[in-house]
C-alpha cells in the first residue's frame, strides 16, 4: 500500500516489517481523551540497521474501563534505491480488555503521503487506504477475533505479544497475526528462551528472552521483570531495537 520500508521482507517475509518514532515527537490526535487513560506503557526505541541509527519510536500505551489504545510517533531516515526517504508514521491501535483488536488507524507524513484504517469489529474486516494521489484503496479480509495487529514498522506492537504469551500456559504457542498495511495475514510460534544477562552503558539486566518465529524468519524479544519489552533483534539481518527509556 504505502512506502515498502527498509525491512519489509527482513521481519517475517509475508508476516512482518518495521518501524521507528522521534524522541520527544508529539503524539497523535485527541490528546486529551487519551491522556485520560492509565499508562500501561511508555518509552523510546532507537532503531538500528547493521550498527546504523535509522530511526526511533516514541510510543504509549493506556488502559481505558473499556479498551486499550496504543499510539506512537515514528520518524525515519531511509536510503532506498539511491534515494532518501525521511517520513514521520502515526499509528494507532485500539483493542479491548481482552486484547482484540477493534480499530487501527496509521498515517504517514512524508512522500509519499498515506492513510489507512481499519474497522476490526465486524467480520470481514473493513480496510481504506488513501494515498496522495489516486484512488481509495477499499478491501475487506477475514480474520480471527484475537488476531495480533503487528504493523509495517511498528516496534510497540510486540509487545502485545509479550502480553498474549503471558496470558497462555507457556511452552509452544501459536497465534494469528495480521499486517494492515499489507492487508496480510499469517502465523506466529512464540517460545521461552529462558532469562539472559543484557549489557549497556555499563549496567547489567537480566531480561527474559521470548523466540519468534515464522515459516521463514526469527526475531528475538527481550523483556524486563514487569513484561515490558526492551529490545528486538533480527540477527540476520543486522536490525535492532533497543529501549532508550
């Protein structure tokens, strides 16, 4: 639909890419009703492609009586086909209590511009993505009640695997997810890897290690004592994700 980024074919192939936010960037509309919520959530992640800075996301995640609604600001400086690419992305997940998703919506400042939403609460699930220039792009898709909406660089939407996980009884688990932005749905295995010693700046945490996986990639997350994601890595790709705050 929109700009294919720097890792669409590195996450999941058919199942995942990714994306970064500005520190300090302002967060997306209706500010007031969403700082109403209770933080579940919030931080910085800086992106990093082959030891190179590429981004970062700033991003928050809030619990309502009703629903939960995560939102960021990604800004991005790509390099792709001898070109520079620098875009600001403004996605935003609403789900409920139980971690269905209900409505997504995703903006992209920049060239080129684009606008998608997506209405989850009916089956199938409505889609409209409106470019620049041209004509809507309407599809509608069937999915599963509690899919996983894991977006085309987005790095917050893992941790609603993380919380999917917790809320299994451990081991193997297998779990629908779906992109929107390539209307693409698929499989993901999630596994323990146990806890493990992370180093930086000096310090030392021992974080617990979740394996992702699907037919044709792996991306490993590292989470803290509260189930709060603090990297991603997709070792070969080079890529990671690292939490700066």
């Amino acid at each position: 639909m929109a700009l294919r980024c720097w890792l669409v074919g590195i996450w999941l192939t058919g199942l995942l890419p990714l994306s970064a936010s500005a520190a300090g960037a302002t967060l997306p509309r209706h500010a007031s009703d969403f700082n109403s919520g209770k933080i579940l959530d919030q931080g910085v992640f800086t992106l990093s492609l082959a030891g190179r800075t590429v981004g970062t996301e700033n991003f928050e995640i809030r619990s309502f009586s009703d629903k939960i609604e995560a939102r960021a600001q990604i800004q991005l400086h790509l390099e792709q086909n001898g070109k520079t690419y620098d875009l600001q992305d403004s996605p935003d997940l609403t789900l409920d209590t139980q971690l269905n998703p209900l409505t997504y919506s995703w903006t992209q400042k920049g060239s080129p511009a684009y606008q998608l939403s997506i209405d989850f609460r009916s089956s199938p699930a409505h889609i409209v993505g409106k470019p620049e220039h041209g004509p809507e792009d309407r599809r509608e898709v069937v999915l599963a009640q509690d899919v996983i909406v894991l977006d085309d660089n987005v790095i917050h939407h893992f941790q609603f695997i993380v919380d999917r996980y917790a809320r299994s009884s451990g081991g193997k688990q297998t779990f629908k997810a779906f992109i929107p932005q390539e209307a693409l749905p698929g499989e993901l295995t999630v596994e323990d890897a146990g806890n493990e010693a992370a180093s930086r700046d000096d310090t030392t945490a021992n974080l617990r290690h979740l394996v992702v996986t699907s037919e044709l990639a792996r991306i490993d997350l590292w989470i803290d004592s509260h189930n709060h994601l603090q990297g991603v890595a997709i070792p070969d790709k080079q890529f990671e994700a690292i939490r700066a705050k």
